[in-house]
C-alpha cells in the first residue's frame, strides 16, 4: 500500500523487540546473498552539485543533542567493525592511483581551529586505547607500519649538537645524510654503513652526567646495527658541547679517522 501524505503510519512510536530485529536482520541478509536484494548505490557516485547540497542540508539542519545522544548509546558496548585482510586489499586497490586534492588554505585554517576545540579528557584517552585493545593485525600491517615509522624524522628539527657535528663534517668536506632511515634512524650517516648518534645527557641518561646508566632502547639499537654491518658512533652532549671539541674531532685524533672514506 503506498504511504499518502497526510496518513499516520500503523508502527509509528512502536519498538521492535531484539528478537524481531535479530530476525529481520537475518532474513535481509539471506535475501542478499541469493541476490533479491541489491544495493541500489553501488558502483553510483555522487554528482559535485549533489555533495553540495547534501553538504548544505546538514549544515542547515544538524544533528539535536538528544540525537547525539541515542547514536551514542546505540553505539556502547559494540565492537570495533574488523576488516578481514581481502577487504583491505580490495579497499587498497580502489584508492590506488587516485589523487587527491590539494587542501586551500581556507580547509587548513577550519581544520585547525576544529583540531583546537577537541579537547580529548584522560578518560576519552583510556575509552579509545580499550577499544583498541584486543584488535589484531596482520604481518603485513605491521610491516607497512614499521616501515612508514622509519620514513618519519623524529623530532622534525634538529637539535644543537646534531647541526654541531653536521657543520663539523661540512668543513672537513665529508658527506653525509641525515636521519637515516634504518633502525634506530642515525642523526648522521655516511656511506657505506657509519651510523653516528648525538645522544643528549639527560634523554639519554649519560652515567657521566649522573643521569643513569644509559638507555636501554640505545644499547639494543647498537647492537641490532652492528649485526647487520653497521658501525655505531654514540657522542654524549657534553663531548659535543666542550670547548676542546673542535680539537679532539681531528680527523687524525678521532678514533674514528679510518672508517671514513678516504
């Protein structure tokens, strides 16, 4: 029977029980696996005028506080949706080749003044590692994920006594890269394989300076580096610091003078 304006509709108001639901849901599934039910979108893009409008709508017409609210508690106590690893595939090969578009400095400056309001309190912080809990990735993930780690420079400026000993290597005309992304990401590196670290005193609790023993991260890293041919120069802050820096980093004095190309 066609819906005429005007009509109230018999279910208006009425809950459906969770066994109703269940049920429904069940038949609508098997509907769609024997094909009788199709999704009517699919493969469909929106049209550029039609995201405007859509776009348009919301904002003219948004979500009440107490709509906010029952999507909220709908949404409690439900898992995370997993992607099983061939929607992930399938997912990748759609986005791949496409490009795009550039943000306008308009989009940026909105972003970060919506970035500013979220205010995330500790207990949001612990809802969100809770819910993180538990979901396992698959090796390729992780590798992905190692090595987009790697790619990343950490901090993103130098600090002091890194540009002490990249000025250094500039007068001596040796060359070098910085932040080498290999384990552990040397601050300088030169072919073939010497990794160099500036290690600040206090970060990374130089015993000399009574801030500890070392780091324990630092001592796997050289070691890990090492095995794979690597070799592992670690200056303390305050030998880069010393007046008599310039003097001890001789290139005839150093006790690393032979393992530079020549």
């Amino acid at each position: 029977m066609p819906f005429i304006k005007g009509n109230i509709p018999h279910n208006k108001g009425k809950k459906l029980s969770e066994d109703t639901k269940k049920a429904v849901s069940e038949t609508r599934l098997k509907k769609f696996k024997e094909g009788k039910i199709k999704i009517w979108n699919k493969s469909k893009k929106m049209s550029e005028d039609f995201k405007k409008k859509l776009s348009l709508f919301y904002k003219e017409n948004p979500f009440s506080e107490e709509h906010r609210r029952n999507i909220s508690k709908a949404k409690k106590g439900k898992k995370p949706y997993e992607m099983t690893d061939k929607t992930r595939e399938k997912m990748s090969k759609s986005f791949k080749g496409r490009k795009l578009k550039p943000l306008t400095e308009e989009q940026k400056r909105k972003i970060s003044i919506a970035n500013k309001k979220v205010i995330h309190t500790p207990e949001w912080n612990l809802k969100i590692g809770l819910t993180k809990r538990g979901v396992k990735k698959s090796e390729k993930t992780r590798q992905k994920m190692s090595e987009a780690r790697l790619k990343r420079v950490f901090p993103i400026k130098d600090t002091s006594i890194e540009v002490k000993l990249q000025n250094f290597l500039k007068e001596q005309h040796i060359e070098f890269s910085t932040h080498y992304p290999i384990l552990g990401q040397p601050d300088i590196f030169i072919k073939p394989n010497i990794c160099i670290f500036a290690d600040g005193c206090y970060w990374h609790k130089c015993p000399e300076c009574g801030f500890g023993h070392g780091k324990e991260r630092d001592v796997m890293v050289t070691r890990e580096l090492q095995k794979q041919g690597y070799v592992v120069i670690r200056m303390w802050e305050h030998e880069i610091n010393d007046s008599s820096f310039t003097e001890s980093m001789n290139l005839k004095q150093t006790r690393w003078q032979k393992l530079l190309p020549k």
